[in-house]
C-alpha cells in the first residue's frame, strides 16, 4: 500500500513541476517576443508564427 501511496506522490510532484517549467516557458516566450505577461496571459503581441 505505501508503494502505491509514494508513486501516486512521485506522479504529482512530477505533473506540477512540469507545469511550472512549461508556465516558465510560456512566459520567457512572451517576454522575448515583445509581449507583456499578465496573470498567465501574454498581451500584446502576436506570436503565431
């Protein structure tokens, strides 16, 4: 049962860690293309390219 329990742990730690990363990533994007990030939202410019 604690097997179970650590795994399931593990699996979240990663699931949220890789959230944050690609959140990080988004923003770096964001910036670097001239856009302005606000609340998780980049505003200002367009990056579909």
């Amino acid at each position: 049962m604690f097997r179970l329990l650590r795994t399931l742990i593990l699996v979240m730690f990663a699931f949220v860690a890789g959230m944050l990363f690609e959140r990080e990533g988004r923003k770096d994007t964001c910036q670097n293309g001239g856009g302005l990030w606000v609340e998780n939202i980049c505003v200002g410019v367009d990056l579909s390219e």
